[in-house]
C-alpha cells in the first residue's frame, strides 16, 4: 500500500479483499441495534396483534382486572341487594336487613341475618328447645329466644343446661357451690371480690347471718365456714330468718 497526497491505495488485491470482506460482516453498532418499540400500526415485533398504542406488551406486563358482571346486578343470595360495586375485578352487594324474607336452601320461607345469610325457619325449630328452668321460641327472623323462669338466670350462656342459678333466693350454695338441699348461702351471676363471696367461675356465693326451719318449729344456723347447716336446735330466729345474702 502508498500513499499520494491525502488517498491511500491497496497495491495488493488481498488487502482489498479483506477490508471489503471486514466491512460486510463487521458493519456498525448502529447497524447492528434493534429498537425496543412497537410501531403504531397494530402489529408487534413479535409478530403478535398489537394494540396500536406504541407500547412494548412483552411477557411480564401486568394485565387488567377481569370485569364485574353487567355492573354487579347479580346477588349471589336473596339477602344481598343489587346494584352492588366493582372492587378489584369483583363484586361487592349490600346486604338485606335483618328479618328480610328469604328463600335460600330453605323449605319453607327463612329470614335474613345481619350479615347476608338466610337463616332457615326449620333450622330454628331443630335446635330452639326448651330447658330446665327456660323456655324457647323462634322469632320472626329466624331467631332463637330463650327466658329463664325466674328466679333462675343463665350465668353460663349454655342453652343445654337451661337456666341453672337461682338467683337472689336465699339457702341455695354452699362452698362447694350450688346445694339446694342443704346449703345456707344466696347465688348471684358472674364473679365477685369480697369477704364472704366464694366464685365458681360463671357464678359467686354469699355467706351472712342466717337461719332456716325445720320440722317440728325448730331451726338450724348457717355455718359461715362451710355454707352448710349446723344441727337444728330448738331457737327463735328472728331477723335472720331465711336471709338473703345481698350481694357485695
């Protein structure tokens, strides 16, 4: 190779077989760059439909929320109402008020809860029975009411053993809880903290000065240790007769 002037010239024929030859399979780094970007015209790189918008849809790109049916007018129950509204690709329904009548799998006509539920009205009667000491009724929604006889109250919360203490009478627990038979302290619900107060869990005994009858005119004193009687003497009472142990 020489050089005249400012060109330079390939004296041999392979030199200028190499460099065409460089040229052809090197090109540029221009020519070499692949654009990112979808045309406008609904046809991307891929060769997939495009949506016309010029926007790369490569794998990874997050998708739209599937639709709520005909803007939510299709409750899943007779307790929800439409129109309900589109939250995150579902629908959400207002519930019925409570006592709304409903059908659900009911075989005969139930009622609504508070929360979108068709409380069925046999299901009420299977399971709404009376107990010792209370009676049961269905209500008109559905609903189980119990009431206790009074005295006695329902300390518990457990229907099964109907309404168990009898509250506020006198000579009805001893320490060892309730003994109708022969203990000399008054029963109230729930738990208390006081001298004289012995706790059961759902209900307490109160121990004070009391007497009871016997057969025969005689009577017997409350024994504040044990809540049980001591042996029946002959005596009067007075005041103390049949106390009630308020409660504390």
């Amino acid at each position: 190779m020489s050089t005249r002037g400012s060109k330079t010239r390939f004296r041999t024929p392979w030199a200028w077989a190499l460099l065409t030859t460089g040229l052809a399979c090197g090109g540029s780094d221009a020519d070499n760059m692949t654009q990112a970007w979808e045309p406008d015209d609904g046809t991307a790189s891929t060769g997939e439909p495009g949506d016309g918008s010029g926007v790369n849809t490569s794998a990874g790109a997050s998708s739209d929320p599937i639709p709520c049916d005909d803007v939510c007018e299709s409750p899943p129950s007779d307790c929800q109402l439409a129109p309900g509204s589109c939250e995150m690709g579902s629908c959400s329904y207002p519930f019925a008020l409570a006592g709304t009548p409903c059908t659900g799998g009911c075989s005969s006509p139930g009622f609504c809860d508070a929360a979108g539920t068709c409380l069925c009205a046999e299901s009420c009667a299977d399971t709404c029975v009376d107990g010792p000491n209370m009676t049961a009724a269905c209500n008109e929604v559905g609903g189980c009411l119990r009431t206790c006889t009074a005295p006695f109250e329902d300390c518990d919360g457990e229907p099964t053993n109907g309404c168990e203490v009898p509250v506020g009478m006198p000579h009805q627990c001893d320490v060892n809880g309730l003994n109708a038979a022969g203990g000399c302290w008054t029963a109230y619900c729930g738990e208390a903290q006081a001298a004289g107060v012995f706790n059961f869990g759902t209900y307490h005994c109160v121990d004070c000065s009391t007497c009871g009858t016997t057969d025969g005119g005689q009577c017997h004193w409350c024994n504040h240790d044990s809540g049980t009687w001591f042996p029946a003497e002959a005596c009067e009472c007075g005041e103390y007769l049949d106390a009630v142990c308020d409660p504390v």
